[in-house]
C-alpha cells in the first residue's frame, strides 16, 4: 500500500477536491483554502516523487512553494478583509467591483 | 506498521479536505482543512522528508492556517454575510466528471512505472542538514528570488493594511 501509486492516489484526490472546491464553492474564503489544498497535494507530489528517486531536488521545490504560498496568504487575506470591510459580504461577486474605473 | 499509519493519515486526509468541501461555515471549512494539511504532514515524515514535515506543521499549520482562523474569527462572519449556492451541488458533480478522467490518466501513468522501495531511510535523506547543502550548492539563485518575492509580498501587505481616507474605501 505504500507504494508509489498510493501516495500518488491521496495527492491526486486532494487536488481533484481542491479544483471541485474552486469551481464549486462560492464562499471567498473557502476558494482561498481550495487553493491551498491544492499547493498542498502538489507538495505530496514532488516529496514522494523526490523519495521515489532518491533525490532531494524534489523536496527544495517544495519548499519554495511553501514560501509562494505563504506570499500569498498575505496579500489574499489583506484583499480580502479590505472588500469584506467595504462591501459586508463573502461571495465571490465582491471581485467584480475590481474592474470599474477610479474616478 | 507503516502500512497502518499510512492509511489513517490518508484517510484523515481525504476526510478533512471533503469536510473542508461541504461545510458552509468558513470556521469549519478551516479545521477541516487544518486536519488534512497535518495529515500530509505526517505522509512527508512517512516519506523520510523530516524538514518538509517540520516545514509543513511551522508555516502551514502554525503560520498560514492560524493567521486564517484569527482572520475569520476577527471579522465576526455571520450567517446572512456567507454567500447562497443554489447550484453547490450541482456543479460538485460537474467537477467531480471533469477531474475523473484526468484522474484516471495520470494514476495510470503512474501505476506503469517501474516499483521502487519507498520504505523509510534512517539517516542522510531530507534532513536539516542535507537540504541545506543542496538549497545553499544548488539552488542559490531560486532561493534569493523566493527571499525577494516574501519581501515583496510583505511590503504589499503593509502597503494594503495601511489607514486610508473613507472616500478611498468607497
């Protein structure tokens, strides 16, 4: 069971229900943990790939998608939490207001 | 042995990210996903990736996760703010047809290639000690290039957070 394939399967399952939340859910923030989910399964992916060859490459690409991950929680929440404070609430339809003009 | 704590820590996996999926409370959807990303944790330490493991419960768990259930607990998220979704349902199916046969090729890509011990190696693989080497030998360059982007990000998020006049806001 831990075999290759194994991990292979939980990786793709947890990316496969990242994309379902992505298209499914409505809720900002809930979109926001789906992509994290997904940064996640990637991780899985290259670990197990990096011990199936031996080779640590693998892991540091890893890594650095954590540190991509953990730049982006910064501005995604900070946007967030300034259209919730100027709008009041959580669908995705408060990005729209992005594309009219400033004045 | 392993084969055990494999499959728990799948299982939580799976479960917390499905719970992250169908719960309608942003707070529940966090501990869901809380869950499953400590359960890929513990797959990184099954994998003998120790430094991702401890990576993976400092930002993930502490850092990332933290500052999100803070955020959602600070902005007093009631029930008439969460967003209707009618269709959920509907369009989880959807997802579930589109994401199957890609599924389905890339695990049986996998399945063909050739069986390798993927048991759990004492010493001398994905410790402190040697991702440092390689990230420092290897991979300097990508490393200073992820350090700027942080720095980028951070200036961002001071730049966002700072006081503005209330005509900016509207």
């Amino acid at each position: 069971m831990t075999s290759l394939l194994g991990y292979a399967t939980v990786s793709m399952i947890l990316f496969s229900i990242g994309v379902i939340g992505v298209i499914a859910r409505r809720n900002i923030f809930v979109i926001y943990m789906s992509i994290e989910l997904m940064l996640n399964a990637i991780n899985l992916f290259l670990v197990t790939f990096a011990r199936y060859h031996f080779n640590m490459d693998g892991q540091i690409v890893s890594i650095m998608v954590v540190a991509i991950a953990a730049a982006e929680a910064a501005i995604f929440l900070s946007v967030i939490i300034l259209l919730f404070r100027s709008k009041g609430k959580l669908d995705t339809d408060i990005f729209t207001e992005l594309k009219q003009e400033v004045e | 042995m392993i084969d055990i704590l494999f499959a728990a820590l799948a299982f939580f996996a799976i479960t917390g990210a499905v719970a992250m999926l169908l719960y309608k409370s942003p707070i529940y959807a966090a501990l869901g996903l809380l869950i499953s990303v400590i359960s890929v944790g513990g797959l990184f330490a099954l994998l003998s990736a120790s430094f991702m493991f401890m990576v993976q419960i400092i930002v993930y768990a502490g850092a990332i996760m933290t500052l999100l259930l803070f955020i959602l607990m600070y902005l007093n998220i009631e029930d008439k703010d969460l967003p209707q979704e009618p269709r959920r349902n509907f369009l989880i199916g959807l997802g579930i047809a589109i994401m199957l046969p890609i599924n389905a090729l890339i695990l049986d890509t996998v399945a063909k290639m050739p069986q390798a011990d993927m048991s759990i190696v004492e010493e001398g693989f994905g410790g402190v000690k040697e991702i440092g080497l390689i990230l420092y030998k290897d991979w300097l360059i990508p490393f200073e290039l992820i350090s700027i982007l942080l720095l980028v990000a951070l200036i961002g998020s001071v730049v966002l957070a700072k006081k503005r006049k209330a005509k900016e806001l509207n």
